[in-house]
C-alpha cells in the first residue's frame, strides 16, 4: 500500500468506522509483513460494545468524584480495535491523583472470560494519559486472531460530606470499570514492508503517543495526536498531558 506525505484515510476498525481525518505519514514496520488477506473468523456472537467511558448505571462513578473530561479509555466508540502486537500497549486518561485512588487494576480475559492476567498498578500524583503494556512473559501473549475482553478496575476513596478528608471506601467492588475488546492479527511475509495504520488501533495509537511523548513540543505531532483523537469523538482528551507508562506494576 502506497502513502502519500499527507493524506486523508478512511480505514474499517474491529467494528466500526473511521471518518476521513489527515494524518503525517507513519513509520513503516521494522519487518516485511503485511495483513493477511484472509480476514480472522468471527466470534460465533458478536461482540459486545465495550464501555470506553463510565456509565449505564445509576452511579457510574461509585466514590469517585466527577470530572471534565472523565476518566476513558482511548479506543473508537465501541472499544474494539485490532493489534499485530503479541503484547499490546493500553492507554487510558485518568483524571485522578494517587491520594484518590485506593486501587487500580487491568486485566485481560479470553472470549470466554478466563482471565489471562491481572496487573495492578499505582496511579500518577497528578492526572493525565497513561499507558498500560502487556506482560513481556510469553505465556501472557496474545494468540492470533483471538479475541480477547480487557477490563479496567478504578477504586476511589470515599469523600465524606462532613469532612473535607478522603477516606478509604471499605467495599470490595471498583467503583468505575472500563471494558473493550482487542483482536490480534495474522500477519503474512511479504517482499515489500507495510504501514502500521488506524485499522491496526493499537498499534497506531501507540506509535503516534510515543512519538509525542519523545517530542512533546513539535507541533506536527500534535496536531497528529489531536486529529486521531478526534477521529474517534475523543478531542477533549487530546490536550491532557501524556505520563508515559503506569507506575509500580505487579502481575498477579
């Protein structure tokens, strides 16, 4: 597949679509690979939408406090997206600081829901869009053309209205969770390298924040990480700061 230096793309994710956004030409891959022609089967159910965003109960947040924009995950609507990587890289805007958060928790679980790992991890001292990456372990990476439902888990501390203290909220349930879904692709050898693109949102996602995060001040990278997020109904998010990778991470 042949890019121009600037072009205007419109690419099928998991489920869903892409409007026609411009975007600086990616980096090729370091190896000559390209998508196979042959589309990975189906689930025998369709997937359900995943939830990018808190919601769908009468008390979305728990005990944790309201914010603008609210703690989400960067993923296209439905929160299903495709990866050619064996251990993908999760990013997520956390709008809380460690003295409000009691826990947090990332797991990913096969399609049948048999967890395959749980990571918990320590939250920044102030708030912003942090990464999440798979374990390196190889018995934790993903199989081809699997489908795999991950899950974020956020415990707040509890805001008492006669005391302006927070105090650690006693009950074993998360007060927000966030789901999504991530298929790994088969790749073919191929003669001539081929672009990581959207349709790959992982991966593009990924590539694009690093490049910010290694040049926060370019201005052509920004205007890169604003348009891919607003491609997706997310510019709200494109103006917080990116933290780079979780802190304190223990695989359980």
């Amino acid at each position: 597949m042949h890019l121009q230096k600037s072009f205007a793309l419109v690419i099928p994710l998991l489920i869903t679509s892409f409007t026609a956004i411009e975007y600086s030409t990616p980096k090729p891959l370091n190896s000559s690979f390209q998508i196979s022609n042959t589309p990975p089967s189906a689930p025998e159910t369709p997937l359900p939408p995943g939830k990018r965003v808190p919601g769908g109960t009468r008390n979305p947040l728990g005990s944790c406090q309201q914010t603008n924009p609210p703690i989400t995950a960067l993923m296209p609507e439905n929160s299903q997206g495709k990866t050619i990587s064996e251990h993908p890289i999760f990013w997520f805007y956390i709008p809380y600081t460690s003295e409000e958060i009691t826990s947090a928790e990332f797991s990913l679980n096969d399609e049948n829901e048999n967890n395959i790992y749980r990571i918990s991890f320590k939250v920044s001292q102030k708030p912003g869009i942090i990464s999440i990456p798979s374990p390196p372990e190889p018995k934790y990476f993903l199989k081809p053309d699997q489908y795999y439902h991950w899950y974020l888990e956020i415990k707040c501390k509890s805001n008492q209205n006669s005391t302006s203290d927070l105090i650690v909220n006693q009950s074993s349930k998360p007060d927000i969770v966030l789901e999504g879904w991530v298929q790994r692709i088969t790749l073919n050898p191929s003669s001539e390298p081929n672009f990581i693109t959207p349709e790959l949102w992982y991966d593009f996602l990924n590539q694009v924040a690093q490049r910010r995060l290694n040049s926060p001040s370019n201005s052509i990278l920004n205007n890169e990480w604003t348009a891919l997020l607003k491609s997706v109904g997310l510019e709200q998010i494109a103006p917080e700061p990116l933290r780079g990778s979780a802190e304190s991470m223990q695989v359980k």
